[in-house]
C-alpha cells in the first residue's frame, strides 16, 4: 500500500523538483509515487501576482515530487491566490 493512499480524492498540493506547484485532487498513485491528479491547474508566481493556469487530468512522475501536502479547502476558498506576489521557486539542486 502506497503511503500517499489516505490522500486519494483529497485536493493536493505537490511541489516538483524542478520548483512547479500544482494543485488538484489526488485520483491515483503507483508503487513508484506516480501521481494522478484531476482538475489539476498550476500556480506561476511573480511579482506581478500568481496565476493560474488549468492543467485538467495530469499525471506527474513520482521522481520528479519533492513534496504532497493536503490542503484545507475552506481555507484555500477565502484566499485570492491570484492577489499573492512572489518570486517562483528555483529548482532543487541534486
């Protein structure tokens, strides 16, 4: 049993390596942390504020997570994530 299970059908947060951050419900997963997500959109930060761009169904490469949290989705609806300003995450460094 994979140890992202108990987040199926939760809407998720995951942080690439390579700094893209992406949101949508988890809909699967594989025993190589390959990672299904629904109604997926991407969230570009700059200085001029965040936006977001739709992604629908995406499937992203368990190698290619640095990081999957939960998100409260009472929360995420009282928060303009479009007002929010900074500069986008810079890739990790192996």
């Amino acid at each position: 049993m994979s140890l992202l299970q108990p987040y199926i059908n939760l809407n998720v947060l995951v942080i690439t390596l390579d700094g893209r951050v992406l949101v949508g419900k988890l809909r699967g997963t594989d025993q190589t942390a390959n990672v299904v997500l629904e109604k997926c959109h991407e969230r570009v930060f700059s200085q001029d504020g965040t936006e977001i761009v739709p992604l629908g169904l995406y499937m992203i490469r368990g190698d290619c997570i640095c990081t999957i949290g939960e998100i409260d989705a009472e929360k995420e609806e009282e928060l303009d994530i479009t007002q929010f300003k900074a500069d986008p995450l810079r890739p990790t460094k192996i």
